[in-house]
C-alpha cells in the first residue's frame, strides 16, 4: 500500500476555505447594505398624514365634479427642445391671468415640480420648463393657489418617452 500524499500548501493558500467563508461573507455584507438602505433611505411614496389626507378627498371629488360641470378640458403641448409649455383650455367662465401646471411623478416627490402658466391671449397660456423632463409624470392643472383651496382641477399624465403632447380633463 502507497504511503498517503501529504499536502504542503498551507490552508489559506488553497482555493475551497476562501471559497466557503465568502458565501456567508457576502451574506454578511449584502445584510449590512440592506440594514443601511432601510434605516437612511425615506419611503417618499408613504404619506405621514394619511388621516389629512384622507379627510380631504371630498374636497379633492368637489374640485373634479366642479370642473366636470363647467366642461373644462385642457391640451397641453411640451416643447422639450426649447423649455416651451402651451396650452389651450375650454370651458372656463372667466379667463385668470394664470393657471399652475403640477408635474407629479409615481414614486419619488422629488422630482415634483410646479409652473406656472401665464395666459397669453384668450384661452391660451404659455409656460417655461427650467427642468428636462424625460420620465413619466401625472399632470394636474388649477388656478393657482393651495390645491386644497382651488374651485376645479383637471387630472391627466404623460409620458415624455412616447409623447408631447397631453390632454386633461376632470376625473
């Protein structure tokens, strides 16, 4: 019988002992990466005042069945190149001198922007972007002030992607 072959590598020079304490090491890692995720990053998508905010869908209902009475109705043209927004819009009772655009994005407030859309001649208005928008984004057009506050909005959405052109209306 052959004398058995002794190994003279040492054990930290030899592939499989780093190859299984990497297995749970990544594990370990990856955990503390998702443990740092939670902790620091905000949940933009949840609401802290969800009783506010509840309380305040009637409102938010008035302002559609308002603008539904009035038959209000809004197409929006975006001018990406240029920083361009205009906008034709029916069935206001009186023209205001200016109306806010909100671009509302789905998952993250930041990207929330507000314009303001000053009218140029009868039911046109005209607006300027100062921002590139190339995501998807829900549109809500109002008199300006506090969306709480306002008679009538119109709701719609966007995506820059597939158009530039947009149409709202009451929900």
């Amino acid at each position: 019988m052959p004398a058995p072959i002794e190994d003279t590598v040492p054990w930290y020079k030899q592939f499989y002992p780093w190859f299984l304490i990497a297995l749970p090491g990544s594990v370990v890692i990856a955990c503390a990466i998702t443990i740092y995720l939670a902790v620091t990053a905000d949940d933009s998508v949840v609401s802290d005042n969800y009783y506010k905010d509840g309380l305040k869908i009637n409102q938010r209902l008035e302002q559609d069945e308002r603008a539904k009475a009035l038959g209000l109705a809004a197409q929006i043209e975006f001018d990406l190149e240029v920083g361009d927004i205009l906008m034709d819009i029916t069935g206001l009772v009186q023209d205001p001198d200016q109306l806010q655009l909100e671009f509302i994005h789905p998952t993250n407030h930041e990207y929330d922007r507000v314009v303001v859309l000053h009218r140029l001649q009868g039911n046109r208005y005209r607006g300027d972007l100062e921002y590139q928008l190339t995501f998807r984004q829900y549109l809500r057009l109002s008199p300006v002030g506090d969306i709480n506050e306002v008679d009538w909005r119109l709701n719609g959405d966007i995506n820059f992607k597939e158009s530039k052109i947009a149409k709202l209306g009451a929900q």
